[in-house]
C-alpha cells in the first residue's frame, strides 16, 4: 500500500473520461484500491476517485464513520463502487449543498446535487452492488462519480458568489 500524491484542480488529468473496469479480481485492482484508501484516509477525505491519483479506470471509494471535514454529516457506509450508474429518484429538482474536494483544497462551495439517487455497479470480484441513498450520501456518490467524467464541483456549481475559502481569516 502507499499514499499516492492528490491531482490537484488545473491538472488536464482531472477532465478526462475514466475508462470501464473490465477485468476484476485483479491483484493490479487490489492494489490500486488499497492504494486508494490509504491516500483518502491520509488526506483525511471522505472519498476518493481514481483519477485523482492519476489512474484513468472508474474506480471510487467513500465512506466514513466520522468525519472531521464533515462534523455533522451522518455516517456514510465505506464503499468500493467500481463502473458506477446513479439514477436520480428525487421528483423535485436538485439540493444545494457544500462541497469541498481534495483535488480543490481550501475552497467550500454550494453545489445543486439529486437529494435521493440508486447507485449501481461492481465490486471488486465483479459482483453487483445496487444501494439507494439520500442527503450526504447521496452528495458523496455523485461527488465521487463526477471525477469519472472529468468534472470537479465547481463546474456544477450555479452561483460562484457561493465559492469561498475554508478558513477565511486574512494571512
């Protein structure tokens, strides 16, 4: 295992579309999964997706027992999501929430997210994982998923007003 350095926002690697797992169960997948965990639990996040750490495959990690970046955020079941689909199941449009990102350090901002959403796709043998989640679940999943597309939370975000740093104190 290793901690693996953060892409940081700027970096070209971010905005790439990560490619499919087709082969699981892998000592190269494992690898790079605990490589993953130890880099998110490192950085202190509540989530990782592959990408961040350079790695072109949609992989993400996330979950949290508790969170000292999110002190009041309920737990969220640690999760290995390989190739993942999220549904939205919300009828009424998008919740504002904050966000912030290991590859956006420093910054908070207010992003529009699906309230209540299924997650589906694979573990790491291969077998089907299918949860639904609400609130900051929910948040976390779309979060991750998105660095598979090659978005960061402020191309989602409608109000950069809503942008700002985390700790806002004058150096």
């Amino acid at each position: 295992m290793a901690i693996r350095p953060i892409l940081k926002m700027g970096d070209p690697r971010l905005l790439r579309i990560a490619q499919k797992v087709t082969v699981f169960d892998t000592a190269e997948l494992h690898a790079l999964i605990d490589d993953m965990e130890e880099t998110m639990h490192a950085a202190g996040g509540v989530g990782l997706a592959a990408p961040q750490i350079g790695v072109d495959l949609a992989v993400v990690i996330f979950g949290f027992d508790q969170s000292e970046r999110y002190p009041e955020a309920p737990a969220v079941p640690r999760t290995l999501l390989i190739n993942p689909v999220i549904t939205p199941l919300t009828e009424d449009g998008q919740a504002l929430g904050w966000e912030g990102c290991l590859s956006v350090p420093g910054l908070r901002g207010e992003v529009p997210r699906w309230s209540h959403i299924r997650y589906s796709g694979f573990d790491p043998q291969g077998q089907p994982l299918e949860r639904e989640a609400s609130d900051f679940h929910a948040r976390v999943v779309q979060h991750e998923c998105d660095h598979l597309i090659g978005r960061l939370y402020p191309m989602r975000m409608t109000d950069l007003s809503r942008l700002g740093f985390t700790d806002p104190r004058p150096a």
